[in-house]
C-alpha cells in the first residue's frame, strides 16, 4: 500500500456486541472490512445488571490481533456508563449497565435540589433515568464510589487498558449531564450544588487529541510492532455515526438506528427553551464544535427483545410476512420508558395497545408490524419537532446504522415522514470511528470533504415517500401522550 494510504483499527462496541474493523483511507479512497466480531452479553448478579468488560477488552484484544498491523486505533461505544478505579488503577467491579434498576426514583432526588428546568438550562440534556448524573447520585452510599480516585466512560477506560493513560472523551463526557454545551466544559456549579466531584474524572480530551500508544504488554499480546498510537475520536458511537452521515449541505435530519434510535439535527449550538426540554430533545456535543440536537426512542431494541423471547427466527421471514400485514393497526409510543427494561417485550407491547383500545397484535409477524410502524411514528415526531424547536428545516432524512438493512423500516419512515430516506452506511459508528483518525493524520480534511467521501464510496440506497400523509398522523394521535 503506498504513502498515501494508511489502515485504522476502529473499535466499536454496541449494547449487544463488539467488533473490531479495519478501515484503510487515501486519496478518494475508504474501504471498511470486519477483523473480530465478539458479543456483549450483560450479566445479571445478586446486585443488579452488569457489563462483562473483562469479556469486552479480551474481544478488543483478539480484534487488534485480527487486524494486523495498523497506523491507529480509535474507540466508541455506547454512553453514559462508567468504570471506577482506585488509587492503584485498578477497575473496582464490573460497570453497572444503564438498564439497572439502580436509578428508579433517583432523577426526583436530583430536582429536589436542582429543579428539572434548571438542569435543563444549565446543561441541555434530555431527561433520562440512566444518565451519568443520576448514576452517580444513586451510587453516592455505596462503598465502591467512596474508593474511587478515577472515573472513566466505558471507550476512555478501554483505551486506559490500552495505553497506561487517562483521559476523558468531550462527546461521551457531554451524555453524563455534567457538561455545560455552551462552554463545552465542565458544569462546575451544577456539579458542586450536587455533590459530585468532577476531580473523579480524568482531563477532557476532544474527537483527534493523541490518546497514548499501546503499551509494550499489549504489543506483546496483539502481535502489533510499535508505536501504535490510540487517536481519540467521537468516543459515544452516535457522535461517530453522525460524523459519518454522507449528506450534501445543512439541511438534513439523520436518524442512527440500531438497538436505540436517536433521531435529530446537526446544529451549531445548543437550543435550551423550556418547549425543547418539555419535548424531551436532548443537546449532545459533536464533531468540531456541532451539537446533536436529538431524541432517543427505543429502536430495535423493542424488536430485539422480541426475537429473544421468540427463540431468534429467520428474521428476513418474519419482515417479510410483517410486510403483508396491514399498517398502522396498531401502534405504540417507542419512546416510553416502559419499554426500557429486558423482559416480556412481546406481552408489554400487547398490554400497551390494549390500554390505548387498540387492536393487540398477537402473531409474530403482527407485533413485528406494530414495532415497526411504531418506531417509523416515533421517527416522524421526533424529525418534525426538531425542525419546529430548532427552527432548521430539513429536505431529506439520512438513516445510518444497522437499521439500515431493514428495508421495511427504511420505506416506512419515508412514508411517516413525508421526505426522502437515504439509508447507509450501515457500519456509521465504525467510519466516522476510522475518518476522525484519518483526519488526525492528514489523509482527510474538513467534515464535508469526509461526507463527500463517504457518499462517494459507500452504498446508499433512496427511498422516496409514498401513501398518504394523514393516516400517520392519525395514527399519531391514537397514541397515550405523556
């Protein structure tokens, strides 16, 4: 491979699995293959739910040694959890999953002392119930955090086992809710009014900052000749994916689909009114100085959990047969935090359509349809009331991630939202992961010049609108508001 082309290893960890892929970049070039695919299988113990990061980091290790012989790594993952160290470096416990019950009723605690308006102004966060800030506040007894002299983000705690060196990612630090988005650093007084010391967390780095070089151990484990730098990228895999998103211009709504949907704009600063805090957007920090001005809606999680229970069937059968039922009979609100926890998803989603006096979905391929129509109705609201808060309109709806190979989904939202769906790149995390890294090493330039690549070299696939507009909108009004 010439001078002008170099290789990145991308780690990118989702809710339900690992991979590890390599990206090579040059002029006009980016190509994108999988080294190591590994999963992520949370673990339920006395205590509460738990992520397997021994298991994880073994998976990365195995991955860079898939990789081979790579220019850099780069690390995202999902957000908001967290790893505690003590004085020594070493991990105290396993990280409590976000889906814990730990923090049920911890968010009034918070308000008591910072009202939820307030909290909102000061920090732009959407409300949650596993946001960092609420995490901690439920963990303030326990004896873990009174050990603690460190605190890092899952990918930050990664690459400390990586490289022997501390830092905190700005994107994944801003889903903590101890960020201020305008200053795009810490909320000192927040903090300070909370009781959480900020000295827990270690210096914030941005998406391209040197992030060490992997340590002799790990050379030794990988089969990897030094130096091997770790480059710091939009460490929260939705800032990675959006970074990714192949559009042409400003006027674009992206929705990052996978085990979570998080649909939004990109913009150029935060909106922090009291009607975006009440519609539940949230402003996470992005790429060179942008905002991702979104919400979160329960994404294919729902459909997850559904195979799961099912035993996993064929799934391309059961879309297929989705396909054929009629649409909209029934629908759902995807963002309901009903759905959050593991568990009788098919039984809870029937009980949902039960209660608003809708017709219960009872086969698969019934409540397969109902999922799908629900998250295309969830995608609508949320597109539609961005443009209104943030006063931006949009012409066209880019759909990345792996919800891009549901085609039925993919048609669906274009019909829901009455725009254009460009659907791809699928692996959006992984590209964005591996383009910040090429950046940091001169091999690509501003974030247009990265979206003109991509759009150059990855599939897309365009799905114009189609049916009418207003039975999306009836079905809307079918739904229970909050």
């Amino acid at each position: 491979m010439s001078e002008r082309h170099k290789t990145f290893a991308a780690v990118d960890l989702g809710a339900s699995s690992g991979r590890v892929m390599v990206g090579r970049v040059g002029p006009g070039a980016l190509d994108l293959t999988e080294a190591h695919r590994f999963p992520n299988r949370p673990v339920r113990v006395p205590d509460g739910l738990r992520w397997d990061i021994l298991s994880l980091y073994a998976g990365v290790l195995d991955g860079l040694r898939a990789a081979g012989q790579v220019d850099s790594v780069g690390i995202d993952s999902w957000a908001v959890d967290y790893g505690l160290l003590d004085a020594d470096g070493a991990l105290l416990g396993n990280p409590v999953h976000y889906r814990d019950t730990r923090t049920e009723g911890v968010a009034e605690q918070v308000w008591a002392t910072v009202p939820a308006a307030e909290l909102y102004a000061a920090t732009g966060l959407q409300y949650a119930p596993f946001n960092t800030l609420y995490q901690l506040t439920a963990a303030r007894s326990t004896a873990q955090l009174a050990h603690a002299e460190r605190l890092l983000l899952i990918p930050d705690l990664l690459a400390y086992w990586l490289t022997g060196e501390a830092g905190t990612e700005l994107t994944n630090a801003s889903t903590t809710q101890l960020i201020d988005p305008r200053t795009r650093e810490w909320a000192h007084d927040l903090a300070g009014r909370l009781g959480i010391d900020l000295k827990l967390f270690a210096p914030l780095r941005r998406p391209g900052d040197p992030a060490g070089h992997l340590t002799p151990r790990v050379l030794e484990e990988t089969g990897l000749a030094g130096p091997v730098p770790v480059t710091t990228v939009g460490s929260h895999d939705t800032a990675s994916a959006v970074a990714a998103v192949p559009a042409v211009g400003e006027r674009f709504a992206y929705i990052c689909t996978g085990t979570w949907s998080l649909a939004g704009l990109e913009l150029a600063a935060p909106v922090l009114t009291e009607a975006s805090r009440a519609a539940n957007f949230t402003n996470e920090l992005g790429l060179d100085g942008t905002v991702r001005y979104l919400r979160n809606i329960m994404g294919l999680w729902l459909l997850q959990e559904c195979l799961r229970e099912w035993d996993h069937p064929d799934l391309g059968k059961l879309l297929r047969a989705a396909a054929e039922i009629p649409s909209l009979r029934s629908v759902v609100d995807a963002g309901d935090a009903a759905f959050l926890a593991p568990g009788r998803m098919p039984a809870r989603i029937a009980d949902a359509c039960r209660a608003s006096g809708q017709p219960v979905p009872g086969s698969r391929a019934e409540i397969t349809r109902c999922i799908l129509d629900s998250l295309a109705l969830a995608h609508r609201r949320a597109v539609a009331e961005a443009q209104e808060l943030a006063d931006h309109p949009v012409d066209v709806v880019h759909i990345v991630g792996g919800g891009t190979r549901n085609e039925l989904l993919c048609q669906l939202t274009a019909d829901a939202c009455g725009l254009p769906v460009v659907a791809g790149p699928a692996e959006a995390a992984a590209l964005g992961n591996v383009l910040v890294q090429a950046r940091a090493q001169g091999l690509v330039g501003d974030r247009a010049s990265m979206r003109r690549l991509l759009a150059r070299t990855q599939p897309l696939r365009r799905y114009e609108p189609q049916g009418d507009a207003a039975v999306w909108r009836a079905a809307q009004d079918r739904l229970i508001r909050p």
